[in-house]
C-alpha cells in the first residue's frame, strides 16, 4: 500500500501549454486534457499529410469532449496558421506540444495518449490511419472504464464466466474454482480434455491477474488527478478479490475520506 501511495505522482506531463497562445485554435490548459484520450498531429507548414489533416478535423468535430480531445503540435509556428485556416482545422496548435513521456515524433505523424498518459499509438501516414482509429475509439470507449480482466483469454470451455468477471463482482469462488482446474493439468494421468480446460483455465487466471494490475496501476495515477475515481476503482477492486482488503485497508480509508470530501 505504502508502494502504490509513494508513486501516486504523475508519471506525464503536457508540455508547450504553460504561459503559451496557441499558434492557432482556442487555448487549453494541462487540465482539460488530464483524465482524457489525447490525439496529438505533428506537423510544419512545409511537410504535412493532407488526409490526415482533414481526418484530424473530423475527429475533433464529432468528438466526446469529456473523453477525447485533439491537439495539434508544430516544432516552427511559421505558416502554420495560414495551413489551419485553409483545412478548416478548429482544433488548438500549440509550438512543441507533447507528452514528456513520448519519445520526440517527427512533423507530419500522429499518435495517441490514453486517459492515464500512456501512449498507445503511433502512425507516420494516412495508409495506417484505419489501424490508428480501431486502436483510438477502443481507448476512447474504454476512458472512465475499470479495465477488463477478460482480455487475451479464451472461453471455449468456461463461457458463462466470460460475463461474471468484471470488477465489483465477488470473484473469490471464481479465482478459486480456476486455481483447482489449473492445478490438475499437472496430474500425470489427466485425459487431453482435463489438459484442455486447464490451460483455458490458466489462460483465464493470466488474464485476471493482468487486469488486476493495471486496476492498481490506474489507481495511482488517479489519485493524482481524480480522487473520487481512484476511490471508486479501489472500492471495485476490494468488492471483486476482498483477500486483498488488509493490504490496501489504510489506502483505503485514505482515499475514502478525500473522496468525500473533494467538491
């Protein structure tokens, strides 16, 4: 617990925003984009990808914006205003936007922050941009969302757990029903079908585990930037494995006095 609470600092920081005018577009501060999938376009007046450009102003037109926000970026304010008045870009383009986390892009590529400030996506030409939007509207439909602990197993023998294991549910007889079936791959005389489901089961425990850790994961950054979520998120992670309640007991009641007590 004292772990999770020594990281609660933001591991991210947007960058060109602090004391800055947008080069063209309305102003921003760092907390409209805090809690929210950012798409970030790199580009000079130069060197740019026209499809993109207008795919960019598509997206910006029609986004959610509690959950998505679009930010252009340009390393030379030159002619860039002019550019953005001929594409009809409304979006906010700031000099030397970024997230100090990201790896420096070059002009003319276009990538994605997710809601905890983790990069997802990255692409340099309009070909890609089909394989940019899948990952980006699965991010944007996941923002606010508990992650899943379902993700990269199969139900082949076990589908009617598929809808039982998300967060807030007691998954106490669940886990402890998969640890057996995993456990009897490892008698000798297991028929190839005992072998079958205990892989799956195993499959199904990996998956649990990855989602438990990034639920975590997430709570440490919320407590820096939404506390009533990183209460909430806390409180479903309890509710699902409550073996873990005397771990997290003091973060707990920590995050459960902040919480009611933020506005």
């Amino acid at each position: 617990m004292l772990a999770l609470m020594s990281q609660a600092a933001r591991a991210w920081v947007w960058t060109g925003l602090a004391d800055a005018r947008p080069v063209s577009g309305p102003a921003i501060e760092e907390k409209d984009l805090i809690g929210k999938v950012v798409l970030v376009y790199f580009f000079t007046a130069a060197v740019n990808d026209e499809q993109l450009l207008a795919r960019t102003q598509e997206l910006y037109a029609t986004r959610d914006e509690k959950r998505f926000v679009v930010v252009g970026s340009c390393e030379d304010p030159r002619g860039v205003a002019e550019l953005a008045r001929k594409h009809k870009l409304a979006y906010p383009i700031y000099k030397d936007f970024r997230v100090v986390t990201a790896l420096a892009k070059p002009p003319g590529t276009l990538y994605f922050v997710d809601e905890y400030g983790r990069m997802q996506y990255q692409i340099g030409e309009a070909a890609s941009m089909r394989r940019l939007e899948k990952a980006l509207s699965a991010a944007i439909l996941r923002c606010g969302q508990p992650p899943s602990l379902t993700e990269g197993a199969d139900f082949a023998h076990y589908g009617t757990l598929k809808d039982q294991l998300a967060f807030g549910k007691d998954l106490t007889q669940v886990e402890a029903s998969l640890l057996k079936v995993a456990a009897s791959a490892r008698n000798p005389s297991a028929s190839a079908e005992s072998k079958s489901r205990a892989a799956e089961a195993q499959r199904i425990l990996d998956a649990m585990g990855r989602g438990m850790e990034k639920m975590l994961a997430n709570v440490r950054v919320l407590m820096d930037i939404d506390i009533k979520k990183a209460y909430l998120f806390l409180d479903l992670y309890l509710k699902s494995f409550p073996r873990d309640k005397e771990k997290y007991e003091k973060l707990y009641a920590e995050l459960k006095d902040k919480a009611a007590r933020a506005k």
